[in-house]
C-alpha cells in the first residue's frame, strides 16, 4: 500500500471489518512456510549487550531499529535481523515451499548470526526464558514506551514477556478458501495446548511471581492482556467463520498506542478502534488505513492472522530443533483429511493452554495428544518422519526437549552438511 492509501481515512465499521479480512488472510492453495527463531543475547558475564555493540556486531544485516542508517540487508539465506526489546536477535525467514527447503537455509543463517554476534563477545542463548536476569528493556522506540506503559498497569507480565522471553514460530499460508482457512485456523489452535506441551521448556523466569510451569514464557503470554491476546475467545468456537471474526474482534481491542500522534504515542485508555472510527474527536483526528495496519501488528493472538497465519504458542527450542514443530505443522496441515484428524485428537484438551502452560507433559490428556498428534505427523512427515517419531517417544515419557534430542548422527550430518 502506497502512503497516499495508507493515509486513506476509513468510513465506517463495515469498511474497516472488510479490509482486515483482506490483508489478514490471503487465500489460495497453501504452498509456503516460513519460521521465526529468536534467542536471548548476553556477553562474557551475563550482562546484556548495548544496543550499539548489537549494531556493530550485525553490520549491514543491523534492523533500523538499532541503526538507523544501516541497509538492514537480508542474511544469504534470505533471513532477516530484528532485535526485540530486551536485546533478543530473532531471525525471520523468508517463506520456502518445504521445511526441507526452509531448513538448510534459516539454519545457515542462525549460525552465520551466531559467528558474528561471536566475534564481538556477544553469546546468543536458545532458552525461552532467562532464569537469572531482571527484565531491562533496551530498545526505547515509542511502540515499546507506550507498551510497557500499558502492561504495567496490569502486572509484571508485560516487561517478563518484552525483555526476558523468546519463541519459536512458524507460518504458514491460511488456505484456499474461507472453509479451508475456517478448518486450518480451527486445528491449530485445537492443538495448541498439546503444542504448548510437547515443547514447554521454560520452567525458571526470573522476576516471575511464584509458582511452578512448564512454560514460564507462555505464562507470561496468558497473564498479560487477554484483550489483545485471546482471540480463540472469539475466532474460534462463535461462528466458525474466523476471517469474520478475526475482523471483528481486531476492531473491539483497545488502542496500544498511536503511531506519531504524541511524543510517546500514548493512546486514549480503554479505547478501541472502533470508538475510534466512531468518534474521531477521541484521538483528535480519523483513523486511517495506515491507523488500522500499525494497530493489528499490536495483536498478539496466539495464531495472528497476517496474510497468513503465524504460530505464536511455542517455546523456543534447542539449537536446531525448531525443524521438529514446523515439520509437524506442515505434516498436520498437509491435506484436508490430515487436518480433520488432527483436530479430532486435539479436541479432548482443545482450550486448556493455562493446564499446558503450567503443568505440561505432566497432565496424561495432553501428553496422550501431544504423543498422537507427532504420531500422525510422522506417518507423513518425509525426511522428518525419524525425528517427530523421537518427539512423540520422548512426549510419552514426560520429558521436554533437551539439547541431546536431535543427536543421531543423520541429524547432525544434516547439520554439518548445509
């Protein structure tokens, strides 16, 4: 969208419902994937790097974030540098028809990013959650003021999950019609909680209050702002049509901030944006499309609908074994018949993600669907079909993913050889 569009002011309700349908879901025939890695930063002495020490590190490939003149050039694998709040790097892949296209490639990058960061002290950690570290934020752009700003008021949560989280996600495009995006969309958040399970590895947060999880990461995500986090509430179980609804709820959560309006962007408390089609004298000017677009990217749903849909709800995982979610993902969600059954199995522990957040594998129906669902994802998975066999084994048993998950030689051949 030019910026003549973007400044576009939007009429009506109907009008903006309309157009959050048509840029949050793309339709036709699912083709591509694409995975977001992202790892905590800390130099020799577990302190946090400065932001200029991360910019001199990445070079060309700093995010404008942190260098504001840099090219921000994409990796050779095509992956791109960001820097979250707390000093996170995460890599963003380009899409790919495969995961064993995406893998050689997004892998290649995360260790290209590794040596850099490695060459100026900087050690990049593949932990979820940091267990040692108060949470300090870094970056002090106005999205992440008025975002703290925000998530004070309701606890600790929002600066945990800012500064001292990370996450593995993977997209994948929505489908190729309203009914395909309603089944896709529908299964995975069906399987999220056994998802949020099998891959929990995030017991310690420092600075959390107390109390035992698997997932301390995803526990931040549940005690943060169930507004802008919880669209299944409505997206899913209302009225099956969740292209309908995604618009609908997108327009219903209240305002985070708003892009250049004061110096630190603070948005009117409690309003949401469709107060603010109503009544534009609430802000003092319309909303534009370019309103609209800056406001869905302060959703945080656990699938955010972006064109196509990104997984939000998982952990990070070991170096490496990010390639186990997204080859079950992309097994799951390879034919319509695929998607029904795994639906079916992940509906006897469809909704309990604050049971698979706090206890994980330890509960027998999610680490029963958990061992199923990897099951069925093996009978297709291809060149994967060994590992998701390994995951599912190692959910029957209880345990989370650990570093020596992925140590048969084939897998670190596969490591070695790209």
């Amino acid at each position: 969208m030019s910026s003549n569009e973007k400044s576009l002011e939007l009429s009506s309700r109907p009008a903006a419902e309309a157009y959050v349908s048509k840029v949050c879901f793309k339709l036709g025939p699912p083709a591509l994937i694409g995975a977001e890695l992202e790892w905590l930063t800390a130099l020799d002495d577990g302190t946090r790097p400065t932001l200029s020490a991360l910019a001199a590190a990445l070079g060309d490939h700093s995010p404008r974030s942190i260098a504001p003149e840099s090219p921000a050039q994409p990796l050779p694998g095509g992956s791109i540098v960001t820097v979250e709040p707390g000093g996170q790097v995460e890599l963003s892949s380009s899409p790919y028809t495969s995961v064993s296209e995406l893998a050689p490639m997004l892998d290649a990058d995360a260790r290209l990013l590794r040596d850099m960061l490695d060459a100026s002290g900087i050690d990049i950690l593949a932990v979820p959650a940091d267990a040692t570290r108060a949470p300090e934020r870094l970056l002090t752009l106005p999205r992440y003021c008025a975002m703290e700003s925000r998530f004070t008021t309701i606890g600790p949560y929002g600066k945990l999950m800012m500064c001292n989280t990370a996450a593995t996600q993977v997209s994948v495009d929505a489908g190729r019609d309203r009914a395909d995006v309603a089944a896709r969309w529908r299964m995975l958040h069906v399987i999220g909680p056994a998802f949020v399970a099998a891959f929990a590895r995030s017991p310690e947060l420092a600075g959390a209050p107390d109390g035992t999880w698997a997932s301390q990461r995803m526990r931040t995500w549940l005690e943060l702002d169930s507004s802008r986090t919880d669209s299944s509430r409505t997206a899913v179980p209302n009225t099956g049509d969740p292209i309908a609804d995604y618009a609908s709820w997108a327009l219903d959560v209240p305002l985070l901030c708003i892009q250049g309006t004061t110096r630190n962007w603070e948005a009117p408390a409690g309003t949401t944006f469709a107060q603010w089609l109503d009544d534009p004298d609430i802000v003092g000017r319309a909303a534009t499309h370019g309103d609209l677009d800056y406001h869905l990217t302060t959703l945080f749903p656990r699938v955010r609908a972006c064109g196509y849909f990104e997984i939000r709800y998982l952990d990070t995982q070991p170096d490496g074994q990010w390639v186990v979610p997204a080859a079950a993902f992309e097994a799951l969600l390879s034919t319509p018949e695929l998607v029904a059954r795994a639906t079916e199995i992940g509906a006897g522990t469809a909704g309990r993600w604050l049971d698979a957040a706090r206890v994980g594998l330890a509960d027998l129906d999610l680490r029963t669907a958990a061992t199923e669902l990897l099951d069925l994802a093996a009978e297709v998975g291809g060149e994967y079909s060994d590992h998701l066999a390994a995951a599912s084994r190692r959910c029957s048993s209880g345990e989370p993913p650990s570093e020596f998950d992925m140590a048969s030689p084939d897998f670190r051949n596969r490591k070695e050889s790209v």
